[in-house]
C-alpha cells in the first residue's frame, strides 16, 4: 500500500509538472476570402450571413457534417 501511494504521489506530481503540448493545427484567419465563403454558403436553419455580420464583430460558425 506505501509503494501504490509513493506511485500515485510520483503521477500526480508529474502530470502537475509536466507542461502539455497544445497543437490546435492550422490556424484559419477570417479574411475577405473566407468571409465571402461563409456569405455564398447556403443556410441551413436561420438567416444567412451577410457582410454586416463581420464589421467588428466575433463570429461564431458552426459546421455539422453527416457522413
């Protein structure tokens, strides 16, 4: 039982020291190209986007896919 605790002891205080490696991928800008993308998608539910959406504002787009 004392050697299971000095392991579990020895896991946590590796994982709490250890930094973990974040790699999200490819980051995509929301630039006049993708923007233009996202305005000619089709709707699915609600309104379309339109220009006015991005002046200034966060922009939010979800994707569904069923494959």
């Amino acid at each position: 039982m004392k050697q299971l605790s000095r392991v579990l002891l020895l896991t946590v205080g590796l994982i709490l020291v250890i930094q973990p490696q974040v790699d999200a991928g490819q980051a995509i800008e929301l630039n006049k190209q993708v923007q233009d993308g996202l305005i000619a998608a089709k709707s699915v539910r609600g309104p379309g986007v339109d220009r006015e959406l991005f002046n200034g504002k966060p922009v939010l787009v979800v994707f569904f896919a069923s494959w």
